[in-house]
C-alpha cells in the first residue's frame, strides 16, 4: 500500500493518527482474522507500527496509551473482541414452481433446467404442459452439449461472485465489470449485467426511515456556504460531517464523521454510546490530528445542537475553519454525509446483528479504514477510490 495518506498537504513531514484509529487498528489485530502484515498494507503504514501499539496498549492501557499529539479520552472501551461476522442469505421465490414465474419466465433454457431440477418429484410431461414448452424440445436440450458461450458464460460468472464477495456484496453491474476489466477479464457491461441477473446476484440494499426530533433552543446557525456544490478543488478545502445512530444489543451505538469533499475520504470519526458533545468533538479531533488543515477550511454539516456548541465552535475558530449549515429540514444540503451513511448502512448495517457495541465498533472501523477509504470505488470519483484520488494528486 505504501505510506499512509496522512501525508496530503505540502510541507507535511510524516503521517500522525488519531488515538481511536490505533485503538482499532490494535483491537483488529488481536482478533487474528487478518495477519499483521496484511492489516498494515491495508490501513498503508509499517508492520512493526502496529506492534509498537500494542505494546504500548497492554503496558500502559486505553487511558494512558497513545497520548500524544492529537490524543484525546479514549471512546469507549477496548473489549476482547467480537464473534466472527455472519451474513443473512435471501432465498427468494418458494419450493413450488407457481411461485417462481418471476424466474421462469427469462427464457426456455430456465424452465428446461427447473424441469430437469424437478422430473424426480413431478412428471416431466406435467411440467412441460404446465410451463408451455415441448416435452421433445427438453429431451433434446437434456442431451445437447454445452456451448463455447455457455462455458465461458460460466467461467466469466466465476469471476463475477469473486468480485462481488470481495467488495462485500456492495458492488453493482458497472462497478463489477469496472473491476474485472481492471484485472485483464475482457467482457462487456451489459454482458455481466444479465449474468449477475441470471444469477441473482444483487447489491445489498435496505431502505429504512428515521425520523429526528427537531431542536429549537439553540444558537444560530451558521450560513450555507456550500448551497449543495459538493466538490473541493484541493484536499483538505471542504469537509462535511454527520452523525447517526446503529442499533447493537446492547443498544445504540453513535457514529459520527467528516469526509473531504475533494477525495471523499472519511478523514475523521468517531464513536459513544451517548450522542453528545465528546462524539462530535472525537471526531473533528481525530481530522485535525491526522490531516492539520490550513486556515479557511469550510465546515459543513447539518443543524444538529452539537455542532452548534460552544466547544465546538471555538475549536473552529482556533483552526481557521469556517462553519456552514443546512438548510432548515433540508438534508440535500449535506448529501454526501448522507450518502455515506446509506452506504454503510446498505452494505454493512443492515445485514448485522450486533451482539455488542464493540462488535460494532470493529465493523464499522473495518468498513471505513480498510474498505471505503481504500478499496470501495466510487461513481463520482470516475470509479476511482479515495485514497487513488488522494495519491493521483500528492504525485501531481
């Protein structure tokens, strides 16, 4: 991976990391489902960084580990990990083939594979009269051989569930088959479209509401000096932020973010069980430690009370960074914060039963770190990454 990209603006002399992102990146390590050498190319910093932090964890604990530049009170908790994760599999369509017009229906060469899946139950003569094909014409299919298209429509769909289960199931049709000609697979868009659909192979998705109790004792909030233009002409020029909410067993866990708008990058974050101002100011912590933004920097987020705290305000100040704000009861204001979420949500949240917050907490360290800064391509970065985007222009 090379050097971590924390290293963006001119004039940098090395990468610093929060004291959240090292309490992660330790609490990962030692649930051993990822080597230290592979954990360390994927976040992009050394191997023996990783150890020097867990050692420096174990000898001095979460509270006095790591309290450098930057530091601050540790959020929560370091646990002694979480179970292995699990995936809800959809079966759609029933036992009974009445239920499964949706399927039977793309072609003949669909229904003679369901008769041929069913002949030992049904009789193949009811079947054929039933789905309106010809009792010769599956007999001669069942003894036709294969085709030079049909097997390497096989091979190709392969290739396809690899990518798709590499990108954690969130991954559509153009993306998929971005993907595969990046590795020297030669197939055309519409080609992989209709094999992932044939083979119900779909992007995890789930559409759920929240609704938000609105506050009305608090500061004014300040102007929107973004008027839904979200793009940066360099890094570190324009952050947005947001926060939410994920449901564990034990209860909620609070999430709160800042992403650049040049790259898209998720360059701060942090997590609470309480949705208060330790969160908000967690995560803009974790950004200026990481990323040390020159003066003018424009801060965009929602009305939210916390980003309209004092505290919080003052922090801006101190930094030169100037505060914008949504709309009232707009949230296109801030749609790239709200895009992430939906996009964790659809591809990680949604299909996890969290047994604990810090089970969560790995998750989502995973999802952000190792997955969406550097590996998840993105539609508005011309299906580039964050961290491509970022490396393209420190090399410009």
């Amino acid at each position: 991976m090379g050097k971590a990209i924390g290293k963006v603006n001119p004039g940098r002399k090395r990468s610093r990391f929060a004291k959240d992102f090292k309490l992660e990146a330790v609490r990962l390590l030692e649930l051993g489902e990822k080597s230290a050498t592979q954990l360390a190319a994927e976040l992009g910093i050394r191997r023996n960084m990783l150890y020097k932090w867990q050692e420096e964890l174990s000898s001095k604990g979460p509270q006095q580990a790591f309290r450098g530049p930057g530091a601050k009170p540790a959020v929560g908790t370091l646990g002694s990990g979480a179970a292995a994760s699990g995936t809800q599999t959809c079966h759609r369509g029933a036992r009974y083939f009445k239920k499964s017009r949706g399927v039977l229906c793309e072609g003949t060469a669909v229904k003679y594979s369901f008769i041929r899946d069913h002949r030992k139950r049904f009789p193949v003569t009811k079947l054929c009269l039933l789905l309106a094909v010809s009792r010769s014409g599956f007999h001669a299919w069942l003894n036709r051989s294969v085709s030079a298209r049909a097997l390497a429509d096989q091979r190709l769909l392969v290739d396809i569930r690899r990518v798709h289960i590499e990108h954690r199931q969130a991954y559509g049709g153009v993306k998929t088959w971005l993907t595969l000609n990046e590795r020297g697979i030669a197939c055309g868009k519409h080609r992989v479209a209709r094999l992932r659909r044939e083979a119900g192979i779909e992007a995890r998705r789930e559409q759920r509401q929240r609704i938000m109790i609105e506050h009305h004792k608090t500061a004014a909030p300040a102007p929107d000096l973004l008027v839904r233009r979200f793009t940066a002409p360099l890094p570190d020029r324009i952050w947005a932020g947001d926060m939410t909410f994920i449901r564990t067993r034990e209860g909620w866990l609070h999430l709160a973010v800042l992403l650049d708008l040049y790259s898209r990058k998720v360059v701060g974050w942090a997590m609470d069980p309480r949705p208060g101002q330790i969160l908000h100011l967690g995560a803009l912590q974790m950004a200026l430690a990481q990323r040390r933004p020159k003066p003018g920097l424009i801060h965009h987020t929602d009305r939210g009370p916390q980003y309209n705290t004092s505290a919080y305000r003052a922090l801006l100040d101190a930094h030169g960074m100037r505060a914008s704000m949504n709309g009232r009861k707009v949230p296109q204001d801030n749609a790239v914060a709200e895009s992430f979420f939906s996009n964790l949500k659809n591809e990680l949240v949604h299909h996890r039963d969290f047994r604990s917050r810090d089970e969560a907490r790995v998750a989502i360290f995973d999802y952000i770190e190792l997955f969406y800064n550097r590996k998840r391509i993105h539609q508005s970065l011309g299906y580039r990454t964050p961290e491509q985007i970022e490396r393209e222009w420190q090399g410009a």
